[in-house]
C-alpha cells in the first residue's frame, strides 16, 4: 500500500450531513466513500458518472432498458400493439 496523504476541502454542511448519512447506512465512512470515488476516477480516467445539465430524462437508464426490452419483444413478435388516437377534435 501506498503512503497516505490528507486531503481538505470546503463542503457545505447539509451536503456532508447527507452523504454521512447515506454512507453510514451503506456501511462506510466519508474517507472511504471518497477513496472508492478517487480511484474510479483513477481507474475509468473520467468522472464516474453524467454530468450534465438539464439532462433528458427520456435518456435515463432505466427508461433506455425499458425501450430496449420492448424492441426485443417486438423483433420477438410478442409485443401487442394498439392503435389510439394522440390528439382528440
């Protein structure tokens, strides 16, 4: 293992509140959590997740899993399709 060094920065304190309290429930301390975050960055050579702003919600993940589900189905023949109208007179 390699030599530790101290690492200090400025945090609002409802931000560190937060995420000491969602650490403390997954088991892990503030330090550990940024360590885990320093070497995925280390490791991936990017932030480790989107940054973006005002990102589409239609490109999340879980509803691109959703259409591509119902892609499959369709190729698959078992997707039930129905006709309706979009806009009313």
């Amino acid at each position: 293992m390699s030599e530790t060094v101290s690492v200090n920065f400025k945090l609002d304190a409802e931000t560190k509140k937060g995420m000491e309290n969602v650490c403390s429930e997954l088991g892990l301390s503030l330090t550990a959590a940024f360590t885990i975050f320093a070497k995925a960055v280390t490791r991936e050579r990017r932030i480790p997740f989107d940054l973006a702003l005002n990102p589409d919600p239609f490109y999340n993940e879980s509803n691109i899993r959703y259409l591509e589900k119902k892609m499959q189905d369709y190729k698959a023949g078992k997707l039930r399709l129905v006709e309706h109208e979009l806009i009313e007179d």
